[in-house]
C-alpha cells in the first residue's frame, strides 16, 4: 500500500466512524422515545387526567400529581424567572466589564452544572429544616434555583446581541438608562429571553433529584402551597420502583406525559422563537 | 406634546425621576447578581454545617471506610465514592470519543441542510428528564444488558487480567456497568454541544489552506481542528463529567445500591447521588442525616473542582477568541 492510499484509507475508516457514532448518538433517542410510545400510551385515558392517584390494585389516574407537577413548576419559574432575567440584565448592562460581574459570570456558569441533588439538600437545610415540614413551597424554591442560572445565561447572551447603537441612540436622546434597558433592549431581545424562560421550564418541570426532600409526594389531591404535593417526576420514581403491576403502566403515563410535553417545548422553541442570529 | 415642550421648567424634575428609577433599576439587578453569588456560597457552608457533625465525629475515617451501616452508626463514604467515580469514568471512556465523532460529522462531514436537525436531535437528547432515563435503564436497557451483552462480554473478557474486572460480575443487568452506560448516553449531548461550538469557531482559512496542501479531512481534523480547539475540547469533557458525576436519579434506578466495593463492575454498587436519594428522607438520627450531608459536601467539592476546571478552560478559549 503506498503512503498516499494508506492515509486515503485512514481517512475513510475515521470518516465512517464518524457516522456511525451520529447513528450511535441518534439511536438512542429512537429507543428511549420508542420506549415511552410503546409502553405509555395504551394505558392513556380520561381516568388519568381525572382522578387521583390510586391504591394498588385500584383504578385511578394521575390528575394529583399532574396539578403538583404544574403548580411546583409555576412556583419555581414564578421566583427562578425574574431574579434570573435581572441578574442576566446585571451582567449585560450595568456590571459589563466590572470584576464582579465576572465573578458572578463564572460562578452561575458552575451553579449551571451543579448537581441538582445538592440542591435539593440545601433548600431541605434552609426551608424544609426552618418550616419544620416538606412543602411545594421548598420545592418550588428548590426548582427556581435551578432555573435561575439557566435565565442569567440566556439573558445576557440575547441583550448582548442588540447592537450598542440602539443604546447610545437611546441615551443620545436623553432617555434614562433603565428606561432604555426596560422598554428598547427588552423588547429587542424579547424573543431570546422568553426561549430562555421556556427552556427553563421544560427542564425543571422534569427534575426529580430535587424535590426528593423538598416537595416530597402526596397521594392525595392537594393545591396547598405549605403541605407536601403530588408531582409527576416523584410518583414516577415511586410507582416504578414499586412492585405493583397497575403502578407501573401510571409510571409509564405519566413518564410519557412528562417527556413528550418537555420534548413539545423544546421543539417550539427552536422553530418558532428561533433567535435571529 | 404640547405639554411636554411647554413644561421645559420641569426638566430637572424629570431627570430626578430618571436617576431615581435607575438607582431603582440598578439595584434591583445588582441585588439579584448577588443572589446568584450568594447561593453558591449558602450552598458549601450550608453542607459544611450539616456535615460537621458526621466530619468531626469520623475525620479522615469517613472518606477512606467502605462501612456505611446505620444500626451502629458507623459511616464511610469510599463505597459511594468509588462508585460515583468509577461509573463517571466508564461514561467518559464511551461518551468522549463518540462526542467527537459526533461533533465532527455535524461540523465537517454533513451536508448543510442535515446539520440543525442533527444538532437538534442529539441535544433532545440532553432535553428528556434524568428520572426517564432511570425507568428506560431499569425496565428496558438492563434487562437487554443482562440477556443479550453481559453474557458475552464476561465470557469473552471475563477472565484477562485487568479488563477482566471491566466485564466480570454476574449477568443481572443492574450494577455499576450499566449506570456508566446510561450515563454515557446522558453526557453525550452537553459533550457534543460544546466540542461542535468549539469546532465551529476554527477559521475556515486554517481548513482550506491544509486542505489545499492535500490534506484529507482526517488530518484536517486531527492537526488543525484539535490543536486549535484543544482547551475548549477539554472544557467540554470536564463539563461532561461534571455532570455524570452529580447524576442521580438514573443512576439511583440502575446502579443496584449495594454499600459493598463490587468486585467487577457487573456487581452492584453504588454511588453518592444515590445513596442521598434512596436514604435521606428515611434517615433517622442526627448523625446518620449529618453522614448524608457529608456525602452531599464531597460530591459538591468533586464537582466544584471539575466543573471550576472547565470553566477556567472554556475562558481561556473565549479569550483566544476575542483576539
């Protein structure tokens, strides 16, 4: 084999690697979508949006655990949402180029990957610990801090796109700088601040690491803030661990429930707020 | 309108009004900047507090004991430890060079209209909850494991030194071999996401001029592409392994919660995120809660180190960029 058919062969080997470990990559997300499909959606039925969760052996659906997972996931994005957009705005406008803002820059990009089990085991240490009790208030607390990170990121990324002549055209006509930031950046950078928010949720809304010892779980029907609630995430890893045959096709719903309605906010937001670049 | 010029008297009131808002404005944002600060900070000494009295108690004994045992309240970590690192390790050994071999197909080899849907699909894949992946690993992934692949590979590799340990154990399709799988699958996308970004900032001037020097992509690939995106390369894998070694729920599902060393990686083990998750909201007595809490500040220090590592990387890259 001569030099130049070797490195000829080098090439084609590596290239086909190449393909094969995209078809590796995409192959698993056939099966695990395949999984939920196959397994989910024959057990879907006007029960499960209906009632509450039932005792083995019983009929019953998911209607509890769908209304927690909803109010869980509001309450976090409710706080998570705003403090993440201001400090987002923090580091785009007023801080740009300070060192404190830096610091905060880098450390909300490590609080970004943090495990979400630790946070769950701080909000237990400061609210569940304080209260004295598990509540969807800690757990949404608990989700907000995970969505918190995800807002300042994105944020700054989109108020950093729209150009600084808008803002000195602005401040040129004698405009207050928070009047300019409020009313032209906001609304330039509009679209990439709501994808950031509703990518926020779609990843909290399945997050179960940290509401293990926050919300903890309820069978019953509950819409109070201050008591334990029902959430999709933790009824899944209840039901599926439990040895109840009728428990896990609910685990297998409400996994499909919560995976395609995460996947649905993804794609949205990919094709229809798609940010101009 | 008419008010407004009429009204020139009432400029420096309006100004007043301008600069109180934006003190307003200013602190407002400045205060939630902080609170990002300050939640990383409450966070270690919040660990710190509730471990101490686990710390204090057993010292250095509590990283190196493989003894987790609640009736005689007597705590080590090692067992969660090495299962947390070893099942993290596994993951990388698959997820990396797939991630490259990913990252390279969207960025070099696919033809334009095939790469957003790519990118798309692969970072689905980061989308879909952790706790799926547990249920898929459980009720799917393990049971094809343990009929169809562990057989083979313990027949196959089972008794060569060293990879022997790799691939002994039994069959049961639950253990520390199948979290590192599942794991693999989950840091893929946030490894590929960040090697495609990296491979996209590298100047098409440095590509074509070795391409014309007779360059095949291969080459192109592995000594223009890599040396250029090396830190932003390793910044990636960091930031993988940061997350699979915080990963808990599908690994809490599969890793079999055994508090022994495994004596080959199809044993069950265990690891740090799933001993929290299996035993926090059942522990009783102050010093097993404190034990948990300790475990949750070692996984938080591994973490903080990896994931601190990627970062300085990843700025250093986005320094280079900036010139």
């Amino acid at each position: 084999m001569t030099l130049y058919q070797k490195r000829k062969a080098i090439n084609h080997f590596n290239m086909a690697m190449c393909v094969l470990t995209t078809i590796f990559g995409l192959f698993w997300l056939v099966w695990l979508l395949w999984t939920l499909v196959s397994h989910g959606i024959g057990y879907i039925d006007w029960q499960v949006f209906t009632e509450p969760t039932p005792a083995p052996g019983n009929d019953g659906g998911l209607s509890n655990a769908i209304v927690g997972s909803v109010i869980v996931t509001a309450v976090g994005t409710l706080i998570g949402a705003p403090i993440g957009i201001f400090a987002g705005t923090y580091l785009a406008e007023y801080g740009r180029g300070s060192r404190i803002a830096a610091v905060v820059r880098f450390f909300n990009d490590v609080l970004l990957s943090a495990p979400s089990i630790i946070i769950g085991l701080f909000v237990y240490e400061i609210v569940v610990v304080t209260m004295g009790h598990f509540s969807a208030l800690a757990g949404g607390i608990a989700l907000s801090l995970i969505m918190i990170p995800l807002n300042v990121r994105i944020t700054e990324n989109m108020m950093r796109l729209v150009s600084d002549q808008m803002r000195e055209a602005a401040a040129a006509l004698g405009i207050p700088r928070w009047k300019v930031i409020t009313r032209i950046i906001y609304r330039a950078a509009l679209s990439g601040i709501i994808t950031g928010v509703i990518l926020g949720i779609a990843r909290i809304a399945g997050e179960t690491a940290p509401l293990l010892f926050t919300a903890l779980n309820n069978n019953f029907f509950s819409t109070n803030l201050l008591a334990p609630i029902a959430n999709l995430p933790i009824m899944i890893f209840q039901f599926a661990l439990s040895p109840y045959e009728d428990w896990h096709h609910l685990a297998w719903v409400g996994a499909f429930l919560i995976t395609f309605a995460i996947l649905a906010l993804n794609v949205v937001v990919r094709f229809v707020l798609r940010p101009s670049k | 309108m008419s008010a407004e010029y009429a009204g020139q008297s009432l400029a420096p009131e309006r100004r007043a009004i301008g600069a109180f808002g934006d003190r307003i404005f200013h602190g407002v944002t400045a205060v939630s900047a902080l609170i990002v600060l300050a939640l990383i900070m409450g966070i270690a000494v919040s660990l710190v507090i509730g471990a101490w009295p686990a710390l204090s108690k057993f010292g250095w004994h509590f990283v190196v004991s493989s003894e987790w045992n609640p009736v005689t309240d007597d705590y080590g970590a090692l067992v969660a430890i090495f299962g947390t690192l070893v099942s993290s390790a596994l993951a990388m050994l698959i997820a990396v060079p797939v991630s490259f071999g990913i990252a390279l197909f969207i960025t070099e080899l696919a033809p334009l209209w095939m790469r957003r849907p790519i990118s798309t699909a692969i970072e689905l894949l980061a989308a879909i909850p952790s706790i799926i992946y547990g249920m898929w690993g459980l009720f799917v992934f393990a049971p094809f494991l343990s009929d169809y692949v562990q057989p083979w590979l313990n027949d196959a590799f089972g008794d060569v030194p060293i990879v022997g340990y790799l691939f002994s154990g039994p069959p049961i399709g639950i253990g520390v071999f199948t979290a590192g799988l599942v794991l693999a699958v989950m840091v893929i996308p946030f490894i590929t996401a960040v090697m495609r970004d990296t491979f996209e900032v590298v100047p098409s001037v440095l590509k074509e001029s070795s391409y014309a020097l007779g360059a095949t992509t291969w080459e192109v690939a592995r000594s223009v592409i890599l040396p250029y995106t090396k830190t932003g390369v390793i910044g990636g894998i960091m930031l993988g392994l940061g997350r699979a070694l915080g990963e808990t729920m599908a690994v809490t599902f599969v890793i079999g919660n055994s508090h022994s060393i495994p004596n080959g990686l199809f044993y069950p083990g265990n690891s740090i995120s799933a001993t929290l998750a299996n035993e926090f909201t059942e522990a009783t007595g102050e010093l097993y809660t404190s034990a948990l809490i300790a475990l949750g500040l070692v996984l938080f220090v591994i973490t903080l180190i990896v994931l601190v590592l990627a970062r300085l990387l990843l700025l250093r890259l986005s320094a280079q960029e900036g010139r």
